[in-house]
C-alpha cells in the first residue's frame, strides 16, 4: 500500500509531497498558536473583570477607557478575532499542505498576514477602548479597521485558494470542503456586518442583517473551521478513517442550506416580519438533524477506540467539544421556539448557551489541536503530564458548571419576569448565581493557564526529543509505510 492510500484512508487527503514540508511554515504554525493564547489570556481577563461588576465590585471606577462595556466588547471580540481566527490559521497552514500535497502560496505572505492581522487585533482591542465601537453586536470593530479586515481576508485567500485549486488529488477530502467554504462566508458573513448597517441600511432593515452576521459568523466561518479540524484530525489520532463520508457531505450541504436562515431567531418578538422569524425558527431546528448527522459520524468514528479517552488527552478535549456541541444545538433548537423565547428571553441562559458553544465546543477543539501540535512544533515531549491533565479537568468542570449556573439562573429570572417580580428582587436574587459563574470563570483561567505553562515550559525546558509517528512517515513520500490497521 502506498503512503498515498494510507493517509487518504485515514481521512488526511492527499498524500503530502516535499514541497510542503517546510520547517518555516511550522514556525507560522507556532507563532499563530502563540498569538492565539495571548489574545485569550486578555479576553478571559476581560471576561473576569465584567463579571465582577454584576457583583457590584468593579475594580476599576471612573475610567471610561476600563468601564464594564468596553470591557465587555474586549472579551467577546478578542475571543472571535484574536483567538480563534489566529488558531484557525495554525490550522490552516498545518492541514492544507498536508491534505493538497502543496505548499502555501508564499512563505513572505505568511509572515505578512501573522503580522498584519496581529495588529488589526491590536488596533481594535485600543480602538474599543477608546470607544471607537460601533453598533452591532460581534462587530463591534472600529470603522477604521473594517476596511483592513477584508483586505486581510483577502490575503488569506490569496495564500490558501491556490493550493486547494492545484490538489494532487482532485477527489478533495471534506475539510477542504469546510475551509474553502468556510473563508468564502467569512468575507462575505463580515462585509455584510459591518458595511451594510453601517452605511447602506438603518433601522428595522437593519435587524435581519444583524441577526445573519451574528449567527453566520459562527455558523459559516467559526463552524467549517471546526468541522474541518475534526475531520481532519480525529482520524489522524485514531489512526483510522473517518466513519461515513457519505454523512459528512450531509453535514456539508445541511449546514450551507439551513443556516445562513437562521439568523433573525436573535430577534424574534421584535418589528422584524413574522414570516421572517418563523423560517428562523424552522430552519434552526432543521440544523439539529444535520448536526446530529456530523455527532453521529464522530462518535461512530470513536467506536472500538473508548481506550484514547483515557490515555490521549487530544481526543478528550475533541470528544468533550463533540458532546457539547449536540448539547448547544439540541438546547438551540428549543430555545429558539416563541414558547421557550417568553421564558429565556434576555436572560442568562442565553449567556450560558453562548459560552457553551464558542467556548466548550470550538475552544476545546483548539485545545485538542494544540496538545496533538506542540510537542512537534516545538520537537519536546510535554514537560508535565500533570499540568496537561489539570488544565483539562480545570477548564472543564469549570465551563460545565458555568453553563449549569447561568442556566439555571436564567430560568429562574425568566419566570420571575413572566411573573411580573419587580427587577431589584431579581437582581438580588441572580447575585448567588453570578458569584458562582465568577468562580467557575477563575477555575478557566486556571486551567487555561496550566496549557499556556506547559506549553511554555515544553518549549523551553523539556528534555525529552518528540518522535513524530502521525506525519513524518507520510511526508517521505520515497517509503511505503502501514500504520496500525489502515
């Protein structure tokens, strides 16, 4: 069997020639990586400091440039853009190669766009500190780096399309799929955002599109990222093929159909048109059959393989990320009906839902990615397996019991309201709630910070050479290797 067959039987694309085995590409993979904890160190910050002003304890009074919403578009902005997006460019830079057997476009325009899109981060993090933010919910960007943004995407475009256009192997494999749509929506999911409310459509006009760049920009951009990383990742720990591909086309074209619909369901008893919110309604409860689709075809993927939860702390972050996802999409397409919106509606179970999502689902995949990554970027075993397993368990009981009690809490304010509670009652009532969640945010914090130590410390003082047996066998195309059973 060929090194070709294998890694293509294992869900990898084709087979990687040496043209893309570059050791400057995976410095670019490293320095993203690096960016990616950086810009989550500050916005988990971010994110500690707002929770402690609903507890009345604000550290920092009357400085507007620190004040509580300024804070809070910090936290959610350099999480979608500082975070992730340099995240799913280390992705990008280590599967695409590896699944088109060719290099990136330019090495220069890789450096380039670490750089450039670093500093846009960096603008807008000043730029919302200054108050320079506009309207629209996740685009709260300044005007003056929307404009830089698109050319950024741009860039990125330039450097990834023409490998995926020149694949060795015609027949592309489904994360390809995911990240060529993927970087197409994102484009077009943040002009729409950002141009069209700002300088073409105002007022009630303007809510259905606010409502698709909210939901789009995790639906179209920040999920075929995930997906793709799934696909392509998953198989290559397992070192087996991904379960059916005929169910991750469906997962595909189920996402591209459904829910680029879904948007206005942000909105719903608001002026928008009712027939507007009721295909909002129906298309998000179509998602969850295709959703439940893609759960099915990783945890089958799983089967037989119950033993890598235990010993592979990479499947633990993707198979907890996995689970939570059906939990966020099932819990998604109940919400979004008018008899559960008069309940939750603008209350904290809205919040939870949302960090269960972008946090306990696209977060900890990213954090698979970067305990299967970083001992061969930086060619060191991990320095302490003790720290890999406190940052999971940290992180995780702690997003799970953040999710639990903003839950909770918004159910109860919910019926409070619908029982027409005077609003200081509620408030008094919530602040055990929101203590809680302070809590379980310092318990992230700490379990992030055991990964961003251990990565640290792996790199500086490991002693232990890492032995590549996932790539380095296919990437002397020369060999005929097998590996387990494929």
């Amino acid at each position: 069997m060929s090194s070709n067959s294998n890694i293509q039987e294992a869900g990898g694309g084709a087979a990687p020639a040496a043209e893309h085995v570059s050791p400057s590409e995976n410095v670019i993979v490293k320095h993203h990586i690096v960016a990616a904890a950086f810009w989550l160190g500050v916005a988990l910050l971010a994110g500690l400091f707002y929770s402690m002003q609903l507890l009345q304890h604000w550290p920092l009074p009357k400085w507007a440039v620190l004040s509580p919403g300024r804070i809070r578009m910090v936290h959610t902005n350099l999480i979608a853009f500082g975070f992730l997006t340099n995240a799913f460019l280390a992705m990008l830079y280590w599967t695409v190669p590896r699944l088109t057997g060719r290099a990136v476009l330019s090495r220069g325009l890789g450096w380039l766009i670490l750089g450039a899109w670093n500093l846009i981060i960096l603008g807008t993090w000043i730029g919302l500190h200054l108050g320079e933010a506009q309207a629209v919910e996740w685009g709260e960007t300044p005007v003056w780096i929307d404009p830089l943004v698109v050319l950024g995407a741009l860039l990125v475009w330039a450097q990834f399309y023409p490998s995926i256009f020149r694949a060795r192997e015609k027949a592309l494999y489904v994360s390809l799929w995911y990240f060529s749509a993927g970087l197409i929506w994102l484009g077009l999911t943040y002009i729409m955002g950002n141009f069209f409310p700002q300088y073409l459509v105002a007022g009630n006009a303007a809510g259905p599109l606010l409502g698709l760049y909210i939901h789009d920009l995790v639906g179209l951009f920040v999920t075929p990222m995930g997906w793709g990383m799934m696909y392509f990742f998953v198989p290559i720990i397992l070192r087996r093929p991904i379960w059916s591909h005929a169910l991750s086309l469906v997962g595909f074209w189920g996402l591209a159909f459904f829910y680029p619909l879904q948007g206005v369901h942000h909105f719903l008893g608001s002026p928008i048109p009712m027939f507007a919110q009721y295909s909002a309604v129906v298309s998000t409860i179509a998602i969850e059959i295709v959703v439940t689709t893609v759960v099915i075809n990783f945890f089958m993927t799983w089967k037989g393989t119950e033993g890598y939860l235990k010993r592979s702390i990479p499947i633990r972050w993707f198979w907890l990320g996995t689970l939570n996802y059906f939990i966020t999409c099932l819990q998604c397409a109940f919400q979004v009906t008018l008899t559960f919106q008069q309940v939750i509606h603008f209350t904290d179970w809205v919040v939870g839902h949302a960090h269960l999502v972008m946090f306990g689902v696209f977060s900890f995949w990213i954090f698979g990615m970067i305990e299967h990554l970083w001992p061969k970027l930086v060619g060191r075993e991990w320095w302490s397996q003790s720290l890999r397993n406190w940052s999971f368990w940290l992180t995780a009981v702690g997003l799970s019991g953040m999710f639990l009690v903003l839950t909770a809490g918004g159910v109860a304010e919910g019926f409070m309201s619908l029982n027409l509670a005077p609003r200081e009652t509620i408030l008094e009532m919530l602040r055990p709630f929101w203590f809680t969640r302070t809590l379980t945010g310092v318990m992230i914090i700490f379990g992030v910070g055991c990964l961003f130590t251990n990565m640290a410390m792996t790199a500086i003082k490991s002693r232990m050479a890492h032995v590549d047996l996932d790539y380095e066998p296919y990437e002397q195309p020369e060999k005929e290797v097998r590996i387990g059973t494929i």
